[in-house]
C-alpha cells in the first residue's frame, strides 16, 4: 500500500486536514518513517511547511519553542541552554538534524529524553488551532488523537543550577535510555519550593516520579532528602522490561541514579 | 497513486526525479537517481550506513521521505572526489578504515559534515560525529584516526 502524501503551507491548514482521523503527521520522520519502511504505511501522511513552527521565542519567564525545531537548531540556541544536556543526548548527530522537537512528545518507550527535560521543567504545551496551553504532563498521560501541538512553552530555570539532567544507558556516545532523569528543584531561603521529577524509559510515556517529589518538597538539598528521594524512587511506577532492561532492573536502579544526580547538583 | 516531481541538487548538479508515494530519500537516490553510494544498512535509522548531507546537516536518507527534498541540496559520497580522491577518502585508504566498506560511504559522510563545521575535532567530537554510524569490520580506531589525520592535515605521515 501507498500513503498519499500531502504538504500544507500551513499548520492551521494541516490540522484541519488531520481532523478527518485517518492521516497522520510527518515532522522529522525518524519514527513515522521508520514505520514507513518497516510496512506500517498510513493511508495519508500530512504535513506542513510552515515557517512559524521553526521559531524560538521568548514569553515572559519562558520560552516558545516552535514544534518543528530541531535537536541541532535547539543545541545552537544560546537562550536554551538550560536544554542542551538533554538535547544532545537524543540519538546521534543524524537523529538531532532531522528528530523534532514536537515529535519527542509522542516518541513510545525508551525515547522522550527532551520530553522528560520538559516535563521537570513544567512546560505546557500549545496546540494548533487552540487557544492557551494546556500542561505537557496531560498530554503525556493520553498521546492517541491529541491533535497537532503548535508550540512548546518551557519556563526557564531561574538558577540554571536548579535543573539537572541525566540519561542513563549502555552504549555510549549513543544509546537508548535505560532511565532518564529530570529534576528542577528551585529553591527558597534553602529550601525546595516547587520539586519536580521527570523519568524517561520508566513507563509508557515520561512520567513525574511524585513520591521522589514529596520526599524533596521543603528540605534542604542534603545527603538525608536525596537518601530518601532515592529510596521512594519508583514509587508507585511499574517500568517497562526490554532488550535493555527488565523492569525489575530499573525499579532497582532508578533511585541510584536519581541520587548520583541530586548529588551532583547539590555540589552545584 | 501518482508518483511527484521532485528536483534536488545532488552533488551540485540538478537532479530531477519522480518520488513515489512514501518513497524515502535512500530508495529515490539509488534507484530513481542511480546514485548507489548511500547504502541500504537497515532502513530503521540504526546503521547510518545511508547517511547523506542536506543543505550540509547529515541525515539517514532512509528515513527522510524522498519528496521532501524538494529545491534542496544534498550530498552523497558520489560527489567527494574530483580528479583527485578527496582527502577523507585518501585517509580512509591509508588508514585502513574501510574493510568490506559498506559502512565507508556514510562514514565519509558523517565526517565530512563533522570537517566542514569543526575543522579541528577533538578525538571527542570525532567519536560523537561518527556515533550514529556503525562499523561491524574495523572496531572503529582506524576511522577515527582517518578523520583526525585529515583535521591535522597529516594524512600520509
Ligand atoms: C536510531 C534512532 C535513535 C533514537 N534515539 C533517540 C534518543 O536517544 N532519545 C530520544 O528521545 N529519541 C530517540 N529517537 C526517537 C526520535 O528520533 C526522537 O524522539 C525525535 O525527536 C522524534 O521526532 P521526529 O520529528 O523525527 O518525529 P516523527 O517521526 O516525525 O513523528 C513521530 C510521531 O510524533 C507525531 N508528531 C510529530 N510532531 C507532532 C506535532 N507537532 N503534533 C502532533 N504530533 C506530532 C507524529 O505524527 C508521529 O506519530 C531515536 C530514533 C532512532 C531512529
Ligand atoms: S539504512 Fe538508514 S540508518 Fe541504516
Ligand atoms: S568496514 Fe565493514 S562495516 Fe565498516
């Protein structure tokens, strides 16, 4: 079977043509096309051109991040810095020319390490044709028929010292994340105000290891918080098994990575 | 379904082609446009053995859908030597980083686009710009001395 490929000049046009249900969206294509080459063809693939998806800008304490943006054009953006370590992590060079930005939101199980960065950091996201932005960790919990995301707004860290990030796996420079951590733990007067932390390949989608969280909320960074974020990791999580790890393994493992990197941002 | 125009250059020259519906870039290149030096590893994004330069970013054309490189440039290692090897291609001989070769095309590919950027790679950035590539012959010391004898412009010393 062939698809019909059809290309809008813009979004709104796209997601219109996407409401009829059968098509589906083509950003970087290295998932969809993937599934293009292994036989899963979509009756319709539908996408843009549209020049508004590739754009970066600021909004007030965050910063828009058009859904089309690339991994390589996010890397050489100054003002996401704060972004970097978890783009740079996705996949090899070729990956980060082509994978998207929007298309790191629906990657299945072990891919989303930008996504898990995002969710720690609290973005929302924009959808097309919709006014507002609804919070990423809702889209995370039902990705099926969400309709097309427009835009990514991710609040900046106001210490970039307070985020950290960390992807775990087993071949390196480039492989899929046995575990990969986000945590953004803005503080006040010594204290956590505000604990969020992300898990990749940790469940169907990144997920907020919200137990980790409570442990952290209103402590001090300190070897006694990070001991017990570490020992409530996977709280309340049943992580996936593998070619790369059983889900026994990464209950086992998660709270130790989670601590190696509270450690090493309480260093600083 | 019909099939769709698509013209490209391809190593600087005009290409015209006709894209078939879902048809990716690898598969346009070697047969629509009879370029066979991006090769057919594992059309999953895995290999990077089909790694080709677009407007000089490096891609896996098996997972770039053909029709989309419409009015855009791309490279293949078809288009790296003149009368002359290029020096890539000349580091790669003398360094013995090509065995069977099948990964040489997009290995070239990889560090052409690494060269054309940083032309001064740290053995790190070397090891990073080829880690989508996989090499099953040569444990990949010799590559990475190829690309780093080129950047130190001591390809025969
Ligand atoms: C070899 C290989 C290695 C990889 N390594 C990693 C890795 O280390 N880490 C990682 O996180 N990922 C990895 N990936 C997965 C993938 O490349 C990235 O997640 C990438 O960001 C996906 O983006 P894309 O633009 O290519 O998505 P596409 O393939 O274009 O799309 C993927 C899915 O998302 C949907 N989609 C895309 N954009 C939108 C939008 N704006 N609105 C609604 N739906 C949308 C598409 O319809 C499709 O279902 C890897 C993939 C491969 C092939
Ligand atoms: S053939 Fe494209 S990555 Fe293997
Ligand atoms: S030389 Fe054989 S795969 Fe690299």
């Amino acid at each position: 079977m062939t698809p019909a490929v059809e290309t809008y000049a813009t979004l709104a046009e796209a997601a219109r043509a996407m409401a009829s249900g059968d098509g589906v969206y083509l950003a970087g294509g290295t998932l969809l096309m993937r599934a293009v080459n292994a036989g899963e063809v979509p009756r319709r693939i539908i996408r843009t051109t549209d020049r508004t998806l590739r754009e970066i800008a600021p909004v007030g304490d965050a910063v828009r991040i058009g859904a089309g943006v690339t991994m390589v054009e996010l890397l050489q953006n100054r003002e996401l810095a704060f972004l970097h370590a978890a783009a740079r992590q996705v996949g090899g060079p070729q990956i980060r020319a082509m994978g998207t930005v929007g298309g790191n939101l629906f990657a299945p199980h072990p891919y989303g390490d930008l996504a898990v960065a995002l969710l720690a950091l609290g973005a929302r996201v924009v959808m097309a044709g919709q006014a507002g932005a609804r919070p990423l960790a809702d889209l995370l919990r039902d990705r099926a028929r969400t309709g097309l995301v427009a835009a990514i707004e991710c609040p900046r860290p106001r210490d970039a010292r307070s985020f950290g990030f960390l992807k775990v796996s087993r071949v390196h420079p480039r492989g899929a994340s046995v575990v990969s951590i986000g945590a953004h733990l803005p503080r006040e007067g010594g204290r956590i105000r505000g604990a969020r932390i992300a898990f990749g390949a940790m469940g169907a989608a990144p997920l907020q290891a919200s137990a980790a969280e409570r442990a952290l909320e209103g402590q001090a960074l300190d070897a006694a918080a990070i001991a017990r974020a570490g020992a409530v990791a996977a709280q309340g999580i049943d992580p996936p098994s593998d070619s790369l790890a059983s889900s026994w393994y990464r209950r086992e493992v998660s709270g130790v990575h989670l601590r190696r990197l509270l450690e090493s941002m309480e260093r600083g | 379904m019909a099939k769709k125009p698509v013209t490209f250059t391809l190593n600087g020259t005009e290409r015209a082609a006709f894209a078939d519906p879902g048809q990716n870039l690898l598969d346009l290149l070697r047969r629509g446009v009879g370029d066979l030096t991006p090769k057919y590893g594992c059309a999953q994004g895995g290999c990077g053995a089909c790694t080709v330069l677009i407007d000089g970013a490096p891609h896996l054309s098996c997972l770039v859908l053909g029709e989309t490189v419409e009015g855009r440039a791309v490279e293949t290692a078809a288009g790296l030597s003149g009368a002359a090897l290029h020096p890539l291609q000349e580091a790669f001989m003398v360094h013995f980083a090509a065995q069977c070769g099948y990964c040489t095309p997009g290995m070239l590919m990889a560090a052409k686009a690494l060269l054309d950027q940083t032309p001064k790679p740290t053995r790190e950035e070397v090891e990073e710009a080829i880690s989508g590539n996989l090499c099953r012959c040569t444990g990949y010391e010799p590559i990475i001395a190829a690309i780093l004898s080129v950047a130190n412009g001591s390809v025969r010393a």
